[in-house]
C-alpha cells in the first residue's frame, strides 16, 4: 500500500520547502550517476594531473572575471604576473577574462608559461586570448581542485563569490593541514581590509571560532611591488 504522505514525486515538507528524497534524485538524474561517469570524472583527474607535472614553479592567481574594477587593479594583475613569470614563475589561471586575462597577459609579455585551467561550456569560450598553454575540464568541481593544488603560490586579487571561494578553501586546506603550508598572498588594501577586520572582530575575538594565528595564514599587500618582495624574500629563505 502506497504512502499517501508521499507526493508523486515521493518529496519530503522540510521548514515549508518541497525537498526532493534522495531515491528520487538518483531515479531523475541516473544517466549522471552512473558507472561511465565515475570514469569519466577520474579520467579528468588523471589528465589534469598529468598537465600540471610539467610545472616545477608555479603561481595561481585569482581574481574576478568581470572588468568592473578599476584599471589600475588589472594593471597591478598584468604586472604582477609579469615580475613572476621573469622570476621562472608559470602564471596560473582560470582562463577566464577579467584579473585571469590581466594576469595571462603579464605572463604572455615576459615570454613565459601562460597557463588557463578552462572549463567547458556548450555555448560559451572562457580561455583568454593570452593563455598559451591550457586543460579544459567538464567538471567544476575536478578544475578546481587542479587550481586548487597546482601551485606552491598563490595570490588573490578582488573578486566576487567565486574568488572568495578559492580563498576560503585554500585557507581550509593549509589551517586543517590537508595541504602544506603555503604562501597566499591577498593584493589589494582597500578591497580587503574589511573583510579581514570581519575575520579578526568577529570569527576571532567575539566568537572564538579560529585561532589568531589563522590569521598569519595570508598576506596583504597593496600593489604588485609588495608581493613581488615578499616572494622574493621566501626564495632567498629557501636557498
């Protein structure tokens, strides 16, 4: 006898929202589920991997897609790229436009590796006219990862939700040891500042929820020139 609890969708009533149960969703979207992706998905893994061995040295940078910043930030991105890359540096990105293109661009200039971890998308090019050496992805979940461990820097320019995700996961991995201890680097006083007020005031001292040596897990910077010399001090003290 059918529960009559159960809509035709068989959904659970969770604070007021219709929720599809897990059976469901396993019945809806099967072909997703299926043995053939498990490989697909480790297939991109092994792939990925495999384009990122080739990379001895090498610098993530992060940043917005969107060309809403002042130019002087993408001009900070280019120049930042571009002083890494004459240092033996691969210039990591997303391939996207915005900071990505900048930071592509720097890399492209000083003749070194220009590196985009692309995603693929039925409708739409996201490599950047700079990236010369590029793995595209399907899944978004596998690209981040390989942007998430490729490089032994990485440095944040402004950005929006998906930057501040990159960001927060870095600092997971490094405070929860799931990675090494490696320099993150945030560039850009006036963009950053109240959020790294926010951590210490309120995740810090009021709750309690992080350590204040969290806090020593990043850097800020204002421009370009500052991490360059930050960098450049964390080469000298690994000779």
């Amino acid at each position: 006898m059918k529960d009559k609890n159960r809509t035709k969708k068989e959904s659970v009533k969770i604070n007021g929202f219709q929720a599809p149960r897990v059976e469901t969703l396993m019945k809806e979207h099967s072909h997703e589920v299926s043995p053939w992706r498990i490989f697909k998905i480790m297939a991109e893994f092994v792939a990925g991997y495999e384009f990122l061995r080739r990379y001895k040295k090498a610098v993530t940078i992060f940043g917005s897609a969107r060309e809403t910043l002042p130019k002087e930030v993408y001009d900070e991105a280019e120049k930042l790229a571009h002083g890494l890359s004459k240092m033996g540096f691969a210039v990591i990105t997303g391939g996207g436009g915005g900071i990505m293109q900048a930071a592509n661009k720097g890399a492209f200039k000083a003749k070194g590796s220009s590196v985009g971890i692309n995603i693929r998308l039925p409708y739409e090019q996201r490599s950047n006219e700079y990236v010369t050496e590029s793995e595209a992805f399907k899944y978004f979940f596998v690209r981040k990862t390989m942007l998430s461990y490729a490089s032994q820097l990485y440095i944040f320019f402004p950005g929006g939700f998906g930057t501040l995700d990159e960001l927060f996961e870095m600092l997971t991995l490094v405070q929860t040891e799931k990675i090494e201890k490696i320099p993150i680097i945030l560039v850009g006083r006036e963009f950053c500042a109240p959020l790294l007020k926010w951590i210490d005031e309120c995740l810090n001292k009021h709750h309690n929820l992080i350590d204040s040596h969290d806090m020593n897990l990043y850097r800020l910077v204002d421009n370009a020139d500052e991490a360059l010399d930050i960098v450049k001090t964390l080469a000298k003290s690994k000779k």
